[in-house]
C-alpha cells in the first residue's frame, strides 16, 4: 500500500487550520489509519483543534484494547470529541473551535470510512471519481429534503455552513460507509479547500492513471490554489491495492 499527504494555507488565509495523518502501518489495533482534518476558530484555534483531534484521536486508538477496528475507531472519534470539547471550556481563546474530520482504514479488501462535517473521501476506480462520504452541511440536508437545487446561487451561498463538527456538542455521531475495494483503486481524502475549488471531473482528469501520489497531492493543490486558493487545503492519497493488502 501507497500513500501520501499535504497541506497548503492557500491564497487567502494566513493560517493554515487544515491538518493531515497516515500511516500504512498499524496504529494500535487498527492495520492502517488515514485522516484530515479542517479546524474552524478564530485567531489560532482552527488550527489547535485539527491538530488536537489528530493528534488525540491517533493516541486513543493506539492504546485501545479491543480488535474491531470500526468500534475502535467510533469510540475514538467520539472520546476525541468529549477531549475537545473540554480542552475548550478550559481557555476562552478556544471557545468556540471545532473541526470536521474524515478517517479511514484498509481491512483486508474492504476501505472502511468515518466522517464528520464536510471533509470528503473519493474513490477513483478506471477514471470515474466517486464520493464516498456524505457532508454534513445545511445544503446537503436542504437538497435532501427538496428545497434546494444543487449548483443553485443558494446552495453556493451557503456551501459552507456545516451541520455536524468535532467539538461542537458533548456528543458527536460520525457516520460510516464501507467499499468493496478492487486492484487499481485510488482514494483521495480532502477537505473542502480542494472540493469548493475543483470540480470532481478534474481531480479525476488530474489523478488518474498515475503512480506518483507525491505529483498528486501537488497538482490538486495547485490547482485549487489556481481556481483560487479561496481556504486551507489538504489532501490524503493512497492506492489500497486489493491484491496487496492483508486479512485483518
């Protein structure tokens, strides 16, 4: 298994509050770990909770006893949460923060998916960009619900009002999507600096058919940053090979 990840502050932002891990190895319990990260806050505390939750979140699960990884990974994620939560009540520079968070691991043939806010997960397979994830924002549930039209000005307008955060309530309930995965597969993880900036076609036109993850994450950032470099932008790649990964 290949992987590789980057952040960029962007054009417009002074701090970068994006932040990225992966490991091929395992972490504790889990075979393999992938994550991003896009804090929110002001001054720097976007940029303490993506790093907090990251950091936090690797720990716990390093030190977690039981052996399903999804359990693991859930009560994690949601302990990260609780983690954060407090951390803010304890200093009034922080109040407020929160980041979305989107995690994933390889079990044997099948990519396992967790996410929270509107950081996003791609399956690239022979050329077609698929979104795993769903956002947790106002437009998706709006759209959902048939009172908005994708690509509308409304739903332009209000893209980045997320629903669902790390560290904005005492309880947080990550949902979860599980790939059959098939050799030759690709996945993309980012936050929404990439996706409000490139249209799903393009990161596909971009990313297919290569074997440098490095000139991946390269070439996606700067091409948001070209399309405008409007937020932080950070981006996690890795090819899951079904052929090559082991039983769990």
């Amino acid at each position: 298994m290949k992987a590789y990840a980057m952040t960029d502050r962007g054009r417009k932002r002074q701090i970068n509050q994006d932040a990225v891990y992966y490991s091929v190895r395992p972490v504790g319990n889990i075979p393999n770990l992938f994550v991003v990260a896009d804090g929110m806050g002001g001054h720097q505390a976007g940029d303490f909770a993506s790093r907090f939750t990251i950091d936090h979140l690797v720990s716990l699960i390093e030190q977690a006893e039981g052996n399903n990884p999804i359990t693991i990974l859930n009560d994690s994620i949601r302990q990260t949460n609780r983690l954060l939560v407090e951390k803010a009540s304890e200093d009034e520079a922080l109040y407020g923060m929160g980041t979305t968070l989107v995690a994933a691991c390889v079990l044997g043939d099948v990519l396992c998916v967790a996410n929270v806010g509107d950081s996003r997960l791609y399956l690239l397979r022979e050329g077609s960009l698929r979104q795993i994830t769903r956002d947790h924002s106002l437009v998706e549930e709006l759209i959902e619900q048939g009172e908005l039209e994708r690509g509308s000005a409304a739903y332009h307008e209000h893209k980045n009002i997320i629903t669902r955060a790390i560290g904005a309530g005492r309880n947080v309930f990550p949902d979860f999507f599980e790939v059959n995965l098939e050799k030759g597969d690709v996945a993309i993880m980012c936050s929404d600096g990439l996706s409000n900036m490139v249209e799903d076609e393009k990161i596909a036109q971009i990313a297919d058919g290569r074997s440098d993850l490095k000139g991946i994450c390269e070439d996606l950032i700067e091409e948001a940053n070209r399309s405008g470099g409007k937020d932080n932008i950070a981006v996690v790649v890795f090819c899951p090979s079904a052929d090559e990964v082991k039983e769990w």
